[in-house]
C-alpha cells in the first residue's frame, strides 16, 4: 500500500470560499468515498479505481492524482494546486 505523499498536495474548493488540501491516494481515497459532493460520473469511478491501483501496489501515485483532478474538473470543482 503506497501511502506516501504526492510530488505535489492537491488544494481544491470544497464551498465557497472554503478549500481543502489531499496531500496523498489514501486521503483522495477517503475523501472520494466519503465527502464526494457530487453525483457520481465515470471520471468517479475512474478516480476511485486509480486510488485502489496504487492503495493495491499496483498503480502509481501521480495516475491518481491526475485522476482526482480529473473528477473535480468533470464535477466542476475549482482546483488551485
């Protein structure tokens, strides 16, 4: 199981004027299963597939973190990186 931080932390924007920050898959991870605030689309799935890739040992970090950009940008969620 990768755990370790991202080359760079993801800041997105959780409400207006309010943001969070992932710093990893496993926070994507929870973050997706837990707090998603949207309806789920396939760049969802998509997501939630690359974080149990790397959470496996089978996929690389940055593909889920490209993924969880991905999804916020599907579900108009503004990222600031």
């Amino acid at each position: 199981m990768d755990t370790l931080p991202w080359s760079r932390p993801v800041q997105f924007e959780t409400d207006v004027g309010s943001h969070r920050v992932l710093v990893s898959t496993e926070e994507a991870f929870h973050y997706l299963l837990n707090n998603w605030p949207s309806i789920p689309r396939p760049r969802f799935f998509d997501a939630k597939r690359a974080c149990l890739d790397v959470l496996a040992g089978t996929g690389e970090p940055e593909d889920a973190r490209t993924a969880f950009i991905a999804v916020c940008e599907e579900a108009h969620v503004h990222v600031t990186q």
